[in-house]
C-alpha cells in the first residue's frame, strides 16, 4: 500500500474537531511531512491543518433544523470533490458526522483514494446490519472507540481494529501536566450549555433557572460555565444577565472546569463522557424544537437499541446518571440536584460507577490510545 503524505480530514461537531486535532498532532510526530486539509476547526487548524471549512456552526440534531444548512453543505461537497479527483490527497479521514462523511466516503471510494473511518456511524446505537455493511463497504479501515462499537462492527469486517477510547489518554495526559488533581471546589457546579445553536436556545434557559432556582435553594452553590469556543458568548451572557449573582464564563477550559467541580449540569454527548471519565456527578438534558421532537420520537422508538441516551449509562449497561430529554422543567431539575448533592454517599456511589466507565474505555490499561491509532492509520 502506497504511504500516506497527504490527508482529507473532515468533521462537522466539536468533539470531533478535538479527537481530529489530537489525531493530527499523533500522525504528525509519527510522519513530520505529514500535510493534511481538513474541514474542522480550531483544533485541526491548531495542529498543522489548512482549514478548509468549519461546519462546527452549523452542527445540529433533528431533521427541520438540518434544512436550512443543505444548500452549504452541497457547495462544499463539490468543493471536496475537486480536491479528491485533483490527486492532491492519499486517504480521506472521516471523523464521526455519518451523513456528510459517508457522501465523501463514497466519492473518495469511487476516485480509488484510501477511506479510513476514525469514530465511525453509530450503527451499533441506531442503525442495523445494512448500514454497518453499507460503512465496511465504503472504507478500507474502521476504528471505533467504544468496546461495544467494535463487537458489533467486528463480524462484518477483519478492517475494524479498536485500541480504546482516546479521551481516556487525553484526560490522563491533562491531569499528568496539572502534576495534581485540582482540589473540587464545594458546591461548585459547572455548567456545560453545549456547541450547537439549537442547544442555546433549548436547553440553556433551562439551565439559568435551574441556577436560579439552586441558589434559592441554597446560597453558597456556586456556578462556573465552559464554552467550546466563542461562537455563542454573546447570547449566553445575555440570558445570563437576569440571574442576581455572577457566573463566569471560561473558553475552552473543559477539563480545568470539571476537575475543580462537585456537580455538572451537561447538554448530552461527548461531555457526558469526559465527566465520567474524571469522575464528576452529572445530569445529562436534551431537548429538541418542538416541530423536530415528534419526528425524532417515532425514530427513537423504532431505531434506539438502548434504554438510555447518555454515553456513560450505554457504556455501564445501567442508570449511573441520571437524563432528563423533553419535557423536563427547571424546579425538577433544581429539586433532584439540590437533594442529590445533600447526600455525600449517594455522591460517592456514582463516582464509584464513573471510574467503572473509565475502566469499560479502556483495553489492557494502554494509556498511549491516541498514539497507536496513528500508527495503525499510516502503517
């Protein structure tokens, strides 16, 4: 096989810009002349890319707010299509977002350019046996990131190698540069409003007042917010601006945010699993536009393999946090945390269960997870 010099990496979520900048950054140490393109962000570009385009902004879930970002994504799609019949690039490198990335999978398959598949769709949650042979068939090599991810993949395909999950490494390498664990702060809860628009605008007014209403409940809580980037700063300090008392708000700081709290108020997905991973009690909340959920619902109920949606608790096989989806109000909220942080033992037991999902990501202790995925990619 001829070596890779040149790389497509593309990504439309923020989590998937993170695992794209730590992979770029291993296949550089591993291949210095590495050069790669990548649709991302600051992340990728961070880590040597030239950035093609960003669709962290127009990242979403439900089908009515996908509409309006179609035409955007077909211009793009032209675009990546040029650069892969200009003979520019050796492999394409998709990274999560299965339907744009399995549009370019299919052209870069079709133009004889090697397909490599990092977080690969999540059949195993959503789809069925057709869909996993429909990924096989377009990639020439899958590396998933959950156990379950790959026993399921496994059958289809002697190309699905799994070396764990890579934040497990990209946690450990922060807390072994901290050289400590900063100490948690008491009734600190940070609070994580999530990277995408429909996540301001529905899940985060809840959030304000259920921090409102937690501080009526009890003075001394204290709150301290994280973004991914700067993109919606402005309009989460102007929600903020009804609250009496000051919330900070940090860019970036994921894992200093989380180190230092007793408590997390997180928008479900890939932060889920970060607080888990270190240990922090969480509640995970989604909630859809009312014009999506009823759509989303009827493909929950007929496609959904699990009984939960937060990654810890898929990961578990149980209820180790708690979720709230739809219909849940801020004085439900604010009750259950208010009462759930006045119990130190029931605190501890689901620490407890975290460090047992740290475990489940884990295969044989390897701590260089990122490391080896780079080099299974350019061996």
């Amino acid at each position: 096989m001829t070596p890779i010099k040149r790389v497509l990496i593309i990504t439309g979520e923020v989590s998937g810009d993170v695992h794209g900048g730590y992979l770029l950054k291993a296949l550089k140490q591993e291949n210095p002349r590495l050069e790669a393109f990548a649709v991302g962000s600051t992340h990728l570009q961070a880590a040597g890319a030239t950035l093609l385009a960003d669709l962290t902004r127009r990242s979403t879930i439900g089908f009515i707010e996908t509409l309006k970002h179609i035409p955007a994504l077909l211009l793009l799609k032209n675009k990546l299509s040029r650069l892969l019949s200009s003979g520019a690039v050796d492999a394409l490198i998709c990274i999560d977002y299965q339907g744009f990335n399995m549009i370019m999978a299919d052209i870069a398959k079709k133009k004889g350019i090697r397909v490599i598949y990092y977080i690969p769709p999540q059949e195993w949650v959503w789809g069925s046996s057709k869909g996993m042979q429909k990924v096989v068939d377009l990639t020439d090599q899958i590396i998933p990131i959950f156990r379950q991810e790959y026993e399921h993949y496994q059958p289809f395909s002697d190309k699905v190698e799994f070396f764990g999950h890579p934040l497990v490494s990209m946690i450990d390498e922060f807390l072994l540069k901290q050289g400590m664990r900063p100490a948690i702060l008491p009734k600190r809860i940070s609070v994580f409003p999530g990277s995408r628009e429909q996540e301001i605008r529905h899940v985060f007014p809840v959030m304000v007042d259920t921090m409102e209403r937690l501080y009526q409940l009890d003075p001394l809580v204290t709150f301290e917010i994280n973004l991914p980037n700067t993109h919606y700063e402005k309009k989460i300090k102007q929600r903020l601006a009804s609250l009496p008392f000051e919330v900070p708000i940090l860019i970036g700081k994921t894992y200093e945010v989380l180190a230092r709290s007793e408590f997390a108020l997180l928008t479900s997905g890939t932060i889920c699993l970060e607080a888990a991973i270190m240990a922090v009690p969480h509640v995970s909340l989604y909630k859809f536009s009312r014009l999506s959920y009823p759509i989303i619902k009827r493909v929950i109920d007929k496609k959904f393999k699990y009984d939960w949606f937060s990654l810890p608790n898929i990961v578990a096989g149980k209820e180790v946090i708690r979720e709230f989806l739809q219909d849940f109000t801020a004085k439900e909220l604010s009750d259950f945390i208010h009462e759930l942080m006045s119990k130190p033992r029931a605190l501890a037991t689901i620490r407890q269960n975290l460090v047992a999902v740290k475990q489940q990501l884990q295969v044989d202790g390897r701590v260089d997870v990122i490391q080896q995925i780079a080099k299974a990619i350019l061996k």
